[in-house]
C-alpha cells in the first residue's frame, strides 16, 4: 500500500495546478516592468524639466508617457519616449490628475461630454480652452495620440473651468492744441477686461486705437516654453528665418520650432534645452532678414534634434 500510495501522491502533485513541492516557489510570477505602447521599456526614474518621475507622467501630454532613454544625469533624451500601456495587467503606473467632467451646450457638438486632457496646436488642455474661438470650448473626441479631431468640439456651460481668460487692451488717445500758446497736451488712458467667454470693447473718445501683437513669437510648450524665439538661428548648418518644422518625433505632423539661445555667430546653443515649440502666430511663420554672414538652406533631414 505504500509503494502504491507514493507514485500516486506524486502523480497528483506534478500534474495539479494547484500543487507545488516547495512552497517557497510561488505558482506565477507576475512581471512588474512597465512597457510602452510600441513594446520599449520604460526607464525609472527619469527627469523631465528638472522634475523627477517614477511614474508614467502627463506632463505636456494628454496621455501618460515615459521616457525609453535617459542621460547620464537621468534626464530624458529628446526624442526618446513613448506613451505607457497602461491597463489592469500592465505593470505601468501613471500620476493622478484632476479633470472636470463637463458636457456642452452648444456648438458643432452640443449635449457632448468633454474630453480632457486634450491636445490643441501643441498645447495641452485639462480644462476648456478658448484659443481661436470666441467662447470657451472643450474637445469631444480625440486620436489616438489624444489630439484634437477637427470638428468635434462644443462650447462648455459657465459651470466648467476655463484654461486662460480672454483678455482685450483698448488704448484711447485724446489730443487738445490750445492755439494761444502751441502747445499740445496728449492723455492716454488705458484699461482692461477680462472675461471667460465674450469680451466687449466700448470706445467713448475721439480715437481708439486697439494693441496688437508686438511681432514677438512665443514659444507654447517644450523645454524652453514661454521664452521668445531668436531669429535668425543656425542649427546644423542650416539658417532659419522663421519657425522650422519639427522632423524628430514625438510631436504631432506640423509642428515647429525654434531657438530661444544663439551664440555670437548666430547658431542655436545646444544639448542645454534652448528651444521650443511655436504657436500659429503670424510672428512665428513671417521671415525676418537674415544677419550678415548668415547662410539660409532647406531643411536636412536625418540629423540630431535640438536638445
């Protein structure tokens, strides 16, 4: 009875699923590496804009990303990330953010739930926006990379936040010449209002002369968002009037860039984040005179991005 007993024991727990010899060996290992979407793995920690990440961030995305490489101080390399697969058998975690839940009104997409965050012209929106609309907007459908699909957006209630208020400057100038003495007095009043949806300008003088842009272009997001773009500026040899497309990756098709930091020759200085992304602004696509000894060429493909 022994004899047959033991091969039978044994039989069992080899072929049971729910048998193991030794419990410390578990019965599966789950692996905890966190993937990106096209396979890379992610690497933790990394920094981004001096901010350091053990998590897949939103940071200047509308989806979580990661950075795939890192130099050796643990910054990410231009170019190299990916958006996280995150789900419930992933082994990626991703940062909390905060979204309103809001549904339009009106608009091509009335009665739509918003979609937040979403990508806009290079900016991204966890709040309704009103860039090129008269009223405050919010995307209902976004790409896969999280971006705008055109036409599918509505205007949001008064109830939803608002990303930036619309501001309008009126600038009213009153000139009087007294002809006893010649003399010209000239008073300039200025003043300023802002609204979330609709802005309204009343003119009470005699002249009114609205403030427009001052014809410098901006950069919208990226290492050096905010900062003034310089014109003219060399990068690889080839000399840039206005903003040049971005041929590197990692951003949606149509997106430029510019140096924000020349030396005195006039080339971009790199590998210190001196650049970033343009907005649409007349200023930004408008080409100024190049400065002497500066050379201007078409664009060079398969070459380092700025960093």
């Amino acid at each position: 009875m022994k004899s047959f007993m033991t091969p039978l024991m044994l039989a069992v727990i080899g072929s049971g699923s729910c048998f193991r010899v030794d419990s410390r060996v578990p019965l599966q290992r789950v692996p905890n590496s966190c993937v990106t979407l096209t396979g890379k793995t992610c690497v933790f920690p990394f920094k981004y804009k001096d901010v350091e990440y053990y998590q897949c961030t939103y940071a200047d995305s509308p989806l979580a990303w990661c950075a795939t490489e890192t130099d050796s101080s643990g910054n990410v390399i231009t170019g190299k990330w990916d958006d996280c697969s995150v789900s419930q058998i992933s082994g990626c975690t991703q940062e909390s953010i905060t979204v309103p839940s809001c549904t339009t009104t009106s608009g091509p997409q009335s009665g739509q739930a918003c979609v937040f965050p979403f990508r806009y012209k290079g900016k991204v929106y966890t709040e309704c926006a009103t860039e090129d609309q008269s009223a405050a907007w919010c995307s209902t459908e976004v790409d896969v990379g999280g971006n705008f699909v055109d036409g599918k957006y509505g205007f949001c209630p008064s109830t939803c936040p608002v990303n930036g208020a619309i501001t309008s400057t009126t600038t009213t100038t009153t000139s009087t010449t007294t002809s006893s003495s010649a003399v010209t007095s000239t008073t300039t009043v200025t003043t300023s209002s802002t609204t979330t949806a609709t802005t309204t300008t009343t003119t009470t003088t005699t002249s009114t002369t609205t403030g427009s842009s001052s014809g410098t272009c901006t950069t919208t997001s990226g290492p050096a968002a905010g900062q003034a773009c310089v014109f003219p500026f060399t990068f690889s040899g080839v000399t840039y009037n206005s903003c040049a497309e971005w041929i590197y990756g990692g951003q949606p098709s149509g997106t430029t860039w510019c140096s924000t930091k020349v030396d005195s020759s006039g080339v971009h200085v790199n590998n210190e984040g001196n650049y970033g992304f343009c907005p649409t602004d007349s200023a930004c696509t408008t080409s100024v005179a190049p400065k002497a000894g500066l050379r201007s060429g078409a664009v060079v493909f398969n070459r380092a991005p700025p960093a």
